[in-house]
C-alpha cells in the first residue's frame, strides 16, 4: 500500500529516499546518477548540514523568507552562486495526536518523492536534499523565487518594494499554473496537489521571461486508483478551508477536479486580488463572487483590481467565464483544468509557448505538442485554418466562434425551409390521389346504375328503376290485366 510505504519511508527516517530522488522529467524519462550542481532536471544533490549552515549564514533571522505549518524557509547561496530556497523541518510531532499520514516528518517525505520524481517548467524544482536518519535536521533545498508568492504580490504584503501584477503578468499566472497542474494530473500515476492556493504559487524569470511555479506539495496525493476510477475516497481531508472542493470537503473525494475547484479560486485573486476569505470560516471568495459571475458582464467590471492597469472587458469576462465553469458545485459538472488550458493559453498569448524541456511547441487548434521546427508545425496544422504571425485574441476568437454560429444557424434555417417544402409537397400529391379515386369510384358507380335500353329489347326482361324491389323478380310492375294475359298465353 502507497500510504503504509510513506509511513515507513517517515518513521525510518527517509532510508533510501535519496536514492530515488533521480529526477523524472516532462517525457517521462528517468535520469539516473548524481549530480552537484543540483540543477533543475537533473538528479537532487546530497547536501550536508555544514554546507547549509555556511548557505544560509547560519540560518539567520535575515535570511529567513517564510514559515510554514511544519518549518521555515530560508534564502541561501551555495558555493557555485546559486540562490536556492531551503526548507527546514523544525516543528516536532505531537505523541498525544491522532495519527495523521501528513504530520511533519511524513509531508517532508511526500514532498520529497513527488519533486525528487518529477519535474516540469511550471514546478518548483527541488535541487537537493539533506535527508537520513543520520541527519540531526531535516533539509529540503529548492530553486530560488525572487517574486515571493503569488499572494503576497496580489495583497502587497511584504514590503514596498513589491510592485501590482499586471494584467498580461495575471494572464501569464493563470496559463503557468494550469500548465503544472495539467502535467500532475496527467502523470502515471496521476498526482493531485490538494492544497493549490495564491500562497503556494511563486513568482519569478526564466530566461528573461516571467515565470509562476507551483510550490509545497506536502500535502499531495500520488493516486494510482484515479487511472481506472472517477474518484479516490480519502480517510483524512488536508489542505485550506476557502480552496477546498464541496465534494473534498464533506466526503472526502478526492479527482482532479479538487485542484481544478482551488484553480477558480485563484483565478478570481487574479482578476479582483481579493483575499481567499474575510475572516469568517463560512465566508469565503467564491461564495462571496457567484452572484457577481452569473452577471459578470454587469457586475464584474467594478471589482476588477484597477492596480493592474486597464483592463480589456472581454478577457475579463472569458477569465470570469473560466472561473465560473471550474467552480462548479459538483463535480461531474466541473471542468478539469485541461478542458480550459487553450483558452488560458489564448489569453496569455502563448499559443505556441515552447514546454521546457521537450523541444516542441503546444499548438491550441489541435490541443496538442508539435515538433518547434516550423515545417513540422505546419504539417501539424489541420486543414481549415490558416496560421498567422499574429496571436489571436479573444475578440478575434469570440468573432469566429459568432460567425461559425451564424453559418450554422444559416445553414438549419435552409435545410429547415427545404424540409417545409418536401413536406407540403407530398401532402399536396397525397390529397390528389386522394381525389382522383374518388372520382374515379364515382364514375364506376354511376356506370353500373345506368339502363342499357328499354324495358324489354331483344327478347330480354331487364329491371327498370321503377321496377317492384319487395318481389325480387324480374318484371315490369304491371297492372292486374296485363298480367292475366300473360298468365293466359
């Protein structure tokens, strides 16, 4: 069992840990052997406690970044120059609790085996590792954000020199994360995050460009069940209250339409920078918004954060749209953040972002990764569209999408019409049959009721109309003299 192995993993004091912690790239492949430059994508390094000691000047208050639930974060330098984040475990587990799989120690092992395991552009890359039984403390070592979390930068809370998103950087965050939590939830076996919120998300540059990466995942759930199953029913619910999904909170089910429920919250930060709740445990941001999306258009335009500069309507209102669609209350009716990475990829104006590591380009008209050379990309390209060098935009996609409505809808009101016409026409053709026997069972009467001649022609007694009809017999209703004559003859 998954969850008994961590526990081993943890109360054995991460015995063997550092052996796999080899580095799963984007592709999937292993890259074994060791490395010391703890670069990101390749093998974690093995760091001692003095080398973290001289990183961080002893971890000094100064270079303290953050604390978390179960140790703090500090900023180091490592010989080589290299800025680089470590986490410390410092809180001790409690003998008098209940029994949690994601105590302290446990969560440092979680997290080390999923980042030691995988990597992917949009995920912060755990370089090293001080781990073992050996180890008076526990060191987790992390590529260095300079941007701080996404939270802070919504709220400005960590100090003047921290400046508003803007709403291209706002874009970027939203196509980033759903790009990291698309590969999670693609892995075999999938991962969900379950804590996805704004203070877990950093900021930062790679290569020039601006860069957000999702962060401490203590709390994830490796989750081989979801390969054949809609969902996993977990035993103990983690995470923060105002990003958790209905169905995670009250029942425990576990999909990757938890992550996708904590995405909308973060979408609606991005566009209004509101806090995730207002103080009160029941009073959290998506229920606070929901009348807002269900009028965004009206309603939505005052809230935006105007910090961010000056808003286009329409992506606000596709954004707004995406956030509504992904916190649905239940979830069969909630989108996965898959079904929206186009559209968030058209709004950053990444429709062909080169993915780290892979040497191809995403292409949003086929929602797949295509080779980056340009031939290759335009054998990819399906008939119908015609690439060009400008990004698409919103209102130039919403036109298309209007216009292919009306072609369709043009196209109904023809074959509709002609359908009508059909119809009336064989209803037109079915009462002229109709008719036609009519007359012509008409005729046949008459003929058959017609007399061929006179009462008595060619030695005959025919029937005349006048005839008698009681006596049956074929003669002419003569009067009594007549008939004694005949009786006679």
């Amino acid at each position: 069992m998954l969850l008994v192995r961590r526990q081993r993993l943890a109360t054995k004091g991460y015995e063997g840990l550092s052996g796999r912690l080899i580095g799963r790239t984007e592709n999937g492949d292993d890259r074994g052997g060791s490395s010391s430059s703890g670069a990101a994508g390749g093998a974690a390094a093995a760091y001692s406690l003095t080398q973290m000691h001289v990183a961080t000047d002893g971890f000094s208050d100064s270079r303290r970044i953050d604390e978390g639930a179960y140790g703090a974060v500090f900023h180091g330098v490592l010989p080589s120059g290299v800025s680089v984040a470590v986490k410390v475990l410092t809180a001790k587990e409690d003998a008098g609790a209940a029994p949690s799989d994601y105590s302290g120690a446990k969560s440092f092992a979680i997290e080390a085996e999923v980042l030691g395991q995988y990597r992917h552009a949009n995920i912060v890359a755990l370089l090293g590792h001080c781990l073992g039984a050996q180890q008076p403390q526990q060191y987790l070592v992390y590529e260095f954000m300079p941007g701080g979390s996404l939270y802070k930068r919504l709220s400005l809370r960590g100090g003047p020199a921290l400046t508003a998103l803007t709403v291209p950087e706002r874009f970027d965050v939203a196509s980033d994360i759903a790009r990291g939590l698309q590969y999670l939830h693609f892995a075999n076996p999938p991962i969900i995050h379950q804590d996805i919120k704004s203070d877990n998300i950093l900021l930062g540059e790679h290569e020039g460009r601006f860069v957000a990466k999702i962060a401490d995942f203590g709390a994830a759930r490796i989750t081989p069940s979801l390969l054949v199953n809609t969902h996993y029913s977990a035993r103990e619910v983690v995470g923060t209250r105002p990003y958790q999904a209905p169905e995670y909170a009250i029942q425990g089910h576990v999909s990757e339409k938890t992550d996708a429920f904590a995405f909308g919250v973060v979408l609606l930060e991005l566009l209004t920078s509101k806090p995730p709740s207002t103080g009160e445990r029941t009073q959290c941001l998506y229920s606070e918004l929901a009348p807002v999306l269900s009028d965004a258009e009206a309603q939505l335009p005052p809230l935006l954060d105007r910090r961010a500069g000056p808003w286009s309507l329409p992506s606000a209102l596709a954004l707004a749209h995406i956030a509504q669609r992904c916190l649905a209350m239940h979830a069969h009716a909630r989108v996965a953040v898959s079904d929206v990475l186009v559209e968030l990829d058209v709004l950053a104006g990444r429709q062909a972002i080169r993915r780290a590591g892979r040497g191809q380009h995403f292409d949003p008209y086929t929602g797949k990764l295509v080779d980056s050379d340009a031939s290759a990309r335009e054998t990819a390209q399906p008939s119908g569209h015609e690439r060009t060098s400008e990004p698409v935009t919103m209102p130039q996609q919403q036109q298309q999408q209007q216009q292919q409505a009306q072609g369709k809808k043009k196209s109904f009101s023809f074959f509709a019409r002609g359908n009508a016409e059909q119809k009336r026409a064989n209803a037109d053709k079915k009462k002229k049959e109709k008719a036609d026997k009519k007359k012509e069972k008409k005729a046949r009467k008459q003929n058959t009721d017609e007399p061929e001649g006179d009462i008595l022609q060619m030695g005959h007694v025919q029937q005349h109309p006048a005839a008698s009809r009681s006596s049956g017999a074929l003669v002419p209703d003569l009067d009594r003299h007549g008939r004694d004559l005949l009786r006679s003859e």
